[in-house]
C-alpha cells in the first residue's frame, strides 16, 4: 500500500525531528546556563526542595510543549488528517490533548517528585523508583477502565445482545471473565478500528471500538477480542509490567552512574541539584531509545503468542486473516517494514508475517 509507506515514512521523520528538538532544547538549556537560572529563580519557592522541584519540572515541561507543539500538531492531526485516518476537527482534537497533557503532566510531575526526593536521601534512589514505579503502573492498570478511559471516550452498553453474550461467553473460556461489554465512540475521532480488554479482577471490561461494529463481521470481532483475552490469558500485564521494572530499573542505575559523571561538567551541587533535571532528562530520553528494541522485541513475542492464543480460542484462521485485512486498510498499517524497523521500531509483528503465521506459512 503506497499511502501507508509514505505515510510511516513521513511519520518516522517528523519523530526523528522530534526527538532531535528534545535532546537540542535540554541541551541548550544546560549549556546556556539556563537550567541553572531556572533553579536559582526557583530556590525561594514555598515548599522548599519540592516546591523548588517543581517549579523546574513545570518550567522545563511547559517550554518543551510549546516548543514541540507544531510538531505534535503535525503527527498527530495535520498527518492523519492528510491520509483520511482522522476526521476530527482541530479544537476537539486540541481538547483531547489539552486533558491528555494535563493528566500525564500530573503523572511526570509526581515522578519526577518522587525521584528527586529519593536522590535527596538514599544513593540507591534508582533502585528505589523502579519499585516505586512498578506499584504505581500497576495502579494505573486497575483504575484505567474506571477512572482514565472515561475521560477521552463515551462508553455505552452493547446493543447487539446476541454478540455481546458471544463475546462474554469466549471471556468464560478464555479464563478471563469480564463484567461487560462496552462500545467506545472511536468514529467521532477516526476511522480506526481496535478492541481492548482492560482493567482486571474487579474492574475487567471488554472495550470495542464503534468502528469495529461498523466494519467488522461478528467472526472477525471474534478474533480481534480473542487476541486481547490472550493477554490476560497469558498473564502478560503481570509480565510486561516485570520486563518494564527489569528496564526501568536498569536504566535508572545507568542513569545515577552519568547523572554522577555530568555533575562536574553542568557545575551541579550534587545528583539531587534541580539546576540537573534538563540533564537526567536528556540521559534519561536517550536510554530509553537505546532500549526501545528490548521493550519491543519482548512485546512482538507476546503479540504472536497472543495471536496463536486467538487462533485456537475460535479455531477459525479466516476470520482471523479477514480481521487483519480489514484493520490494516482501516488503520494505515505498513504491512511488511524492513526487519531493522521492525527490530528497532514494532511493538506487533508485521501484519503479513501475522497473516502468514495464521495460514502455516513461513513468515
């Protein structure tokens, strides 16, 4: 499909440029003396280290965002506006992310609390806000359906009694009971099609996109949910969350050994001095890209087990082939990038090594 190529190839060069615009802004602001000027500016603040920690935090994230602003504009409406995949309008699109920024600002700005006063008592802080992270994703993962999913989506009850007791009955087969079936407003927003099935225990729901109900035949719903209860299934929330604390944890031990190095370099009173927060972030942001393969490479192998998991739930390969069809017209998917993009950049196998997979064939 010409369009999709063009399309993620667009896509990864306006990441590129972003990510060239971070590691740039957080350079220039140790190296201009300006993150030295933010701190002392905010050394008075109420609250004393944490209040002066956050007044950094904000200052430094609110000059990032308007900085990388036309480059979020761009990737994120002008971009899929362009290829038909988004029919939103501008000022709803600049509500979802106003609420969106607000809430993972609040989320960045408690992390970075945390962290900070962890470096302020303890040289084994990374250790320390691994732990402290994993809890808290895990939190986020319980009240998602409850509390987080509301905000961006209108979540009404299935209609179609006949496929929502299909569906509920696949979960009790799965051994992945769910409380119910709800049916997310994706087409005010897009033409993007997709299931999910979040939360769990007590606040496990199926989620599916009104776009899949348009577009989709009840095997192929089938198929798609059979996929997402593989997850839990699988367990896969307890193991990405592990894999995800492994990589935290390591990244934050690499992090204090530079954050320790640069010191010296930046003129830092110590690894605690908020004037280092452009650096730790700086050190922070290029670790994470280097593993950036780990964390996929781990995700595209419970992908595919996920999709053998779907594969034997329905045993129906040609629902499961007809749904992957239909989601990569519907979602713009590139369906066989270069294996380095795949390595470096996929979360999914390729859609035609799915596909193939599905029919017993070599990928």
């Amino acid at each position: 499909m010409p369009d999709a190529a063009r399309y993620h190839r667009l896509q990864l060069v306006l990441a590129g440029v972003g990510l060239a615009l971070s590691v740039g802004y957080l350079l220039a602001m140790l190296l201009t003396g300006a993150a030295h000027a933010l701190a002392a500016a905010a050394a008075g603040t109420p609250g004393g280290a944490w209040g002066q920690v956050a007044v950094v935090a904000l200052g430094l994230g609110a000059a990032h965002g308007l900085l990388s602003l036309p480059l979020a504009w761009a990737r994120g409406w002008w971009l899929p506006r362009r290829y038909g995949l988004l029919h939103q309008g501008l000022p709803a699109w600049l509500a979802d992310r106003a609420k969106a920024a607000l809430l993972a600002g609040a989320l960045a700005l408690a992390a970075v609390e945390v962290v900070y006063a962890l470096l302020r008592q303890t040289a084994w802080w990374w250790l320390a806000a691994a732990a402290s992270f994993y809890v808290a994703q895990a939190a986020i993962a319980f009240v998602l359906p409850v509390w987080i999913v509301p905000l961006f989506y209108r979540l009404t009850p299935l209609e179609d009694e006949t496929l929502r007791q299909r569906l509920l009955r696949l979960a009790r087969r799965a051994g992945v009971p769910a409380l119910d079936v709800r049916v997310a407003d994706q087409s005010r927003r897009s033409r993007t099609a997709n299931a999910a099935v979040v939360g769990f225990r007590g606040t496990r729901r199926i989620i599916l996109f009104d776009t899949l109900l348009a577009s989709f035949t009840p095997d192929e719903i089938e198929s798609v949910l059979a996929h997402e209860l593989g997850h839990h299934a699988h367990g896969d929330l307890r193991r990405g969350l592990a894999v995800q604390g492994a990589l935290t944890a390591a990244t934050f031990w690499l992090a204090d050994g530079l954050l320790r190095a640069g010191g010296g370099a930046f003129g830092l009173a110590g690894p605690a001095d908020p004037a280092g927060m452009a650096w730790l972030a700086l050190v922070l942001l290029l670790l994470g890209v280097a593993a950036l393969p780990l964390g996929n490479g781990f995700s595209r192998r419970i992908e595919r087990e996920a999709d053998d998991f779907a594969l034997a739930a329905t045993g129906n390969p040609a629902a499961f082939i007809g749904a992957m069809e239909r989601l990569s017209a519907l979602n713009l998917a590139e369906r066989r990038p270069s294996r380095w993009k795949e390595f470096v950049l996929y979360s999914h196998p390729a859609l035609d090594r799915r596909i193939a997979r599905a029919r017993g064939e070599p990928a």
